[in-house]
C-alpha cells in the first residue's frame, strides 16, 4: 500500500470529526472549568463572574497537600500493582492456544461491564465481617473468628487494582502478541532460563509499552471516587471525593475547579516527567 | 438530606422513568383536558413515585388542576438550574421541593416568589418551623415534606435500645458506628450542642462551634463508615456488620417492618427533623394554581394522607390531625425534635466544612 502525505485541504476531512468532538468534549468544558475556578463563591448563594485567585490559595495548605499527596500515592500505587501483576499474566496468556485466550479476554471484557458501584458493593461484602472471606478461612480452620477487612487501605487497593486490571491487560496484550518469538528463542539458545529470558530479553523489548501502561493505570486511577468512601476510611479519601464534595453538596463549583485543575495539572507534568525520563534512558 | 432521593429505589426509578416517558407521550392530550396545569418539582425516586401514585391524582380530582410531576437531581443542582433558569425568564417547574439550607441560598436571590398566607385556609395549624421567611418577614417556602434522623441500632448487637445520643461516645461501641459524611447532612453539630451544651443555641458563637467540634472529635474513633449513601449503611446495619448509627426513621420502620433486625429509637434529646419546603420560582406564571396546591397539601387530611402512604412527618399541629397514635409514632415522636441551624450552612458554610473535613480526614 502507498501511503502519501496529505496535500489539499479535503485530505484532512477525516480528521474534522474527532478534532470537533475533541473541541466540544474536551477543550470547551476544560476552558469552562479553567474559567469558573477564578469566580467568585458566594457562601450564601452561588458565585458571580470575577477574577480571584482565592480558590487557588485556600488549596495551598497542608491538609490538601496531604489528601492530594495520597490520592498521586494510591493511583502510582494501583499502577505498579496492574503492571506487575497483569504483564507476566499477559505473556503467559499470549503463548496460550488460541481458543485459551479467547476464552480468558472473553472474560476480561465481561468484567469491564462491572460498574464501579457493583465492584464496591461485591468487595465490601467480601471483605465483611458477617459475609466475607475470613468465615471461610474459619470453616476451613485457619482463623478463629471471622474479621472485618474494610474499611482500610488495602481494600481500597485491591478494589482499585481489580476494576483497573482488564484495562491493564488489554492494553498490554496487542504488543505482547506482536513480540518477535525469535527474540525469546535466541536468549533461549543462547542458554537462559526462561525466567531470566522474560526479565532480560522480552522486558526490556516492551519498556515503552510498559511506560505508556503504567501513566494509563495511573490516570484511571487518580479519578476513582467511588470506592475509596466505600472501602476506606476517611483518611484513604482521594482528592476526587473531596472535588465531589464542593461540587455538588456545598455548590462551591469555583473551588472545585480550582482543585480539579490543580489534580490535572499535577497529573499532566508527573506524565510529562515520566516521558521525559524515559526518553533520556532510551537515548544512553 | 440530599442523599434521601438516592434511596435504594434505583431499579424502581429506571422503571419509573420509563413510565414516565410513556407518560410524556400521553401528555399533550392530558393538558388539553384540564383548563390549568402546574408543573411541580419533587426529589426523584421514591418520593416522586409516591406522589405520582397517591397524592397527585387526588389534588387534580379536587381542584381540576393539572400536575406534571419533574424529578429533582439531588444536592444543589437543581438549586443551580432554578436560579440559571429564571434568569432566563424560564421555569422548569413552577413550585419545587427545595432543603431548608437550598431554600435560604434561594432568598439571597430572590429566587422564590412572597407566597400569600392568606390564600391557605390551615395556615394558622402549621407549626412555625415549616413556614420560611425572608428576612422582611415576605414567607418564602412553606412546609412541604419533613422527616426524622434518628438514633437507629441493630437489635441482634444490642438487646435494650439506647435513649440518649451521648451512646455515639460510648467507648464501648467502638468502631461500631455509621454516620452521615458531611456537617450539612448528618447535623451532628446541633446534636452535640443538644446533647453536651444546653441546646443548639451554644452554637451562635465561634467559640461555641470549637467546642462543638471538640466534643464530636471524640466519636471519630468509635466510627466504622462515614456514608454518602444510604444503601451502603443500611445494608451494614440490617445484616449487623455496622451495629448502630444515625438513619433515616421511617426507612427503619420499614426495614424493621420487613422482618429485619433493625430499630429506629427517639433518644431523649428528639430526633433530628429535617425537611423541605414548597418554593415557588420567581420565573413561574402559576401564581394562582402554586397557591391553590400549597393550600391543598397543608390541610390535615392531606397531611395525614401522606403520612399513611408517603411515610413524611407531618407539618401541622398535632391536635389537627386525624392520625392514630400508631400511625403517628410510625412517622414522628411527641419527643421535642433537634432542628437543624440551616442559618449556619449558609452563613459560615466554608469555615464549618472546612472544620469538618479535616476533623474527619485528618
């Protein structure tokens, strides 16, 4: 297939209708949200049009440095866990039968039509004192009494890491399944072990993939509100619950912007800085 | 109160929108068979379904008035859309349920209509916390719906039912409790001053507040679940996971009523008494029909009508009403109730939010 370079203005039609969507979707309510974090709150009403940077420097303390430190924590936190966990299971799963992986990514795209509330829910019974987990550990004689596992930080974790793990894997698998197999089989003939052919040789060969998945998880997860209330306690609240809670129960929409800018910005230059970093490597 | 409209009638309110759309259909001839018609905003699910069924048909069967019933979001938002919407010149529903604290942002405003006492014959029965005024004494919002927050237990966990609130600081019920997440929604403030400081007054002052939050840090240790939805506490108390907590009385009955191991107790300090008000946008033409309405909810047997069917609190004076003792203690107590400082959450919201947040986070 020849391949040229788009020359009149007719060429670029097919771009016209992502770049509005991109417009409409994206740049209009982004704007929209850059402009009213300057508003002025009206405690006793709504806001009016001004130009403040109050809203701006009431985040500027230590309190929502700290909520904000935990919510970059915890998503930087469910994106090592995904990867860690989902890239070995996505190459053993590439070297499955056909019908195998079918099967299994068959399976994976149902969870994905889990919504977050049913993940809470099921996570919660199952990690419930009076339902979960622990009374089978004590029917089968491992425990003594049944125990409450939420609200804490490790069922914020693995309810997070469960919801983002299909994502994860289905990012991963494409780039997987086009490894060049004679890449694995010259470190194999070369005499590595198997482990140390997948750490040495099929690691380093998807780096950027590894990279890109890594900011992916991590984005998704700085979003989640929903099942930090549910499964922690206060102190396991990201900064989105908090966004939430200006927002809608006390119509503070100027400080809400003000914050969720803030959140992108901050998420936008640890993205940037990753890129950067792994371009300076790759240049060695 | 904002959570109430998200009770756990989801599936009833996807079904119910999809008879409501039916309904939309059916509409245009509706109106053209009734001369007047008034649009009327309830909070969504379950109460807008209740009203539909009982309370609606009855009031167009007297009057000849037409409702179209509009499901209200929850939180502020529909507030936000009242007030973008009568810039407008535009009412997307003349008369609304509007929260206590909505109704006081709504005055700063002059987003409600002065409502004109004169045309509601039970006027002088409603007691005085359900009619809302401006600060020139115009009435803003009159009672519309009112319910309790009470002290609710698990009664497998505890045998004998608690009688005072001061059980939240028991340090025998630790991490025991669910509470409500936000200070403008669990009122625990005005509980703590009831219950430690002499009454909900100790809170006029800064000092006062300090206090207050003092006093309540010291349940934070015997909370298990800070809840923004309700399904998630009630779920915990039924199956005894959360033993006790702050709940909404009337869905307790019902729970209890179902055969689960749940009850709803008036400590003796009163249940906290929540509400919201009939509101008219200064944007609506319905001037005469919002009148006509108000007058026909506020009448005893109409108040009593919903208390049986709709499960709300009654806003008018005892003695006027036809409800059984049964039927009364089932949606209210004789117990003096807690009423929230609605004045607090427009007046000093930032600075008590503030407060509460990081007493709850930090």
């Amino acid at each position: 297939m020849r391949r040229e370079a788009p020359k009149t203005i007719t060429d670029y039609t097919p771009l016209f209708f992502p770049g509005l969507m991109l417009v409409v979707f994206f740049v209009v309510p982004f704007s929209t949200m850059i402009v009213v974090s300057f508003f002025k709150r009206d405690p006793a009403g709504f806001y009016t049009p001004d130009f403040v940077i109050d809203n701006y420097a009431r985040f500027l303390s230590v309190f929502f440095g700290s909520v904000l430190g935990f919510s970059l924590m915890l998503a930087v936190m469910v994106a090592i866990c995904c990867v860690a966990i989902a890239f070995p299971f996505t190459y053993l799963l590439s070297r499955c039968s056909r019908r195998v992986q079918t099967l299994w990514l068959v399976g994976l795209l149902s969870v994905l039509s889990l919504s977050e509330v049913i993940i809470g829910f099921a996570w919660s019974t199952l990690f419930s004192r009076t339902a979960g987990i622990t009374n089978l550990f004590v029917a089968m004689g491992l425990m003594e009494g049944p125990v409450a596992l939420l609200p804490s930080f490790w069922a914020v974790l693995t309810g997070m890491v469960y919801q983002a793990l299909p994502y994860t894997i289905l990012v991963l698998y494409p780039a997987l399944v086009r490894l060049d197999p004679t890449l694995l089989e010259a470190a194999r003939t070369l005499g590595a072990s198997p482990l140390r052919a997948f750490f040495n040789v099929v690691t380093p060969a998807l780096r950027n993939t590894i990279v890109a998945t890594l900011i992916m998880v991590f984005v998704f997860a700085l979003g989640s509100y929903l099942l930090p209330q549910i499964l922690g306690r206060p102190q396991h609240w990201t900064l989105s619950v908090l966004i939430t809670d200006q927002a809608i129960y006390q119509s503070n929409m100027p400080f809400a912007a003000a914050m969720a800018v803030f959140l992108v910005l901050i998420s936008l230059a640890l993205v940037g800085m990753t890129l950067l970093v792994g371009r300076k490597e790759n240049a060695l | 109160m904002t959570d109430f409209t998200n009770r756990n009638f989801s599936r009833r309110t996807v079904l119910g929108a999809g008879v409501a759309a039916v309904g939309m259909l059916t509409m245009p001839a509706v109106l053209r068979a009734q001369d007047k018609s008034l649009k009327v905003g309830v909070y969504g699910g379950y109460f807008k379904k209740s009203f539909d069924e009982h309370i609606f048909p009855e009031f167009t069967k007297a009057t000849g008035i037409a409702v179209e019933s509009v499901a209200e979001p929850t939180g502020e938002a529909w507030l936000v859309q009242l007030e973008q919407a009568a810039k407008a010149g535009q009412a997307p529903a003349d008369l609304s349920m509007m929260s206590q604290t909505s109704t006081l942002k709504g005055q700063s405003t002059e987003l409600w209509q002065p409502l004109d006492t004169s045309k509601f014959k039970h006027y002088g029965d409603l007691l005085d916390r359900f009619v809302n005024k401006y600060p020139d004494g115009r009435v803003a919002g009159v009672g519309a719906v009112a319910w309790y927050i009470t002290l609710v237990t698990n009664t497998d966990t505890y045998k004998d039912a608690p009688t005072s609130w001061d059980a939240l600081w028991d340090p025998a019920n630790k991490d025991k409790l669910g509470l409500l997440a936000l200070a403008s929604n669990s009122f625990l403030l005005e509980v703590t001053a009831k219950t430690f400081m002499g009454g909900t007054n100790a809170l006029d002052t800064d000092e006062g507040l300090e206090k207050a939050f003092a006093k309540l840090a010291e349940v934070k240790p015997n909370v298990r679940l800070w809840y923004r939805d309700e399904a998630q506490f009630e779920q915990a108390l039924k199956s005894g996971e959360i033993p006790m907590g702050q709940y909404y009385h009337d869905v307790t009955g019902l729970a209890a009523a179902d055969g689960f191991h749940v009850r709803s107790t008036f400590p003796k300090e009163g249940g906290i008494q929540d509400s919201g008000n009939w509101v008219l946008s200064r944007a609506s033409t319905k001037v005469e029909e919002a009148h006509a309405f108000i007058d026909y909810m506020s009448q005893p047997a109409i108040q009593g009508l919903m208390s049986r069917k709709v499960g709300t609190a009654p806003t008018l004076k005892r003695e006027v009403l036809d409800l059984k003792p049964e039927e009364f203690a089932a949606v209210s107590s004789d117990i003096e109730p807690i009423i929230p400082r609605y004045d607090l959450y427009t007046s000093k919201s930032d600075w008590i939010n503030q407060k509460w947040t990081e007493l709850i986070v930090g």
